[in-house]
C-alpha cells in the first residue's frame, strides 16, 4: 500500500535515535519557529510597505543597494546603539551555539544492529 503525501509528512526517521520525547519537542519548536519566521517576513513586507506608501521613504533601492541619499545634516552614523545593542548582540549569538551544541541534549544510546531477515 503506497503512502499519501500527509501520511508520509510526519515520518521522522531519526526518531528511534534521539527518542520520542526529544523528537516531538524538537519538531513542535521547528514548527514554532516557521510560523514565527512567516510572521516576521510578513510583518516586515508590510512595513516596507506602510513605508513607502504612506511615509513616502524609498525603502527598497537602500535594501538593495546598500545607500540612501538623505538630506544634509540629517544623517546619523550607523555605529549602533552603544553597549545594551552589544551586550544582546552577543548573548543571542551564545544562545545560538549553545543550541547548535550538543550540550544540552541528552546522550543517545547506541542502536546495535538487528540480524539480517532470513528471507
């Protein structure tokens, strides 16, 4: 009996490796993070949007290029936000690797191989 797409989407298989319990929380936050991540591209289309439309302030050449002429005196050096900016900066880049670390995962038993089906 062949498979439908739906029935087939939800095959995990590394399961057996890393548990059921780890690997249903490790696919409830993958699907957490692609709706926070749709949200977010969705929020920013629409600021862009909101931006030019009602602001008039040509967002998109500055995205693309990497330049915006702005008027004299009205323009700030992007150096950041000083020490907060930093400090956040680089404790979500340790979050970052700590989480694409094995360090906080439980330690998987070795699967030893079944014998061979004796067909």
């Amino acid at each position: 009996m062949q498979r439908t797409f739906r029935q087939r989407r939800h095959r995990v298989p590394l399961r057996t490796l890393v548990g059921g319990k780890l690997s249903d929380r490790l696919t409830s936050l993958h699907k957490l993070s692609t709706k926070l991540l749709i949200r977010l591209v969705v929020l920013h289309v629409a600021t862009v949007t909101f931006r030019v439309l009602v602001k008039k302030d040509d967002l998109v050449q500055p995205m693309l290029g990497g330049w915006k002429e702005v008027e004299p005196g009205r323009a700030r050096s992007a150096t950041g936000d000083g020490p907060l900016a930093f400090v956040l900066t680089l404790l979500l880049a340790l979050a970052a690797v700590y989480a694409g670390s094995e360090d906080w995962m439980p330690t998987a038993t070795p699967v030893t191989p079944t014998a061979a089906a004796g067909w």
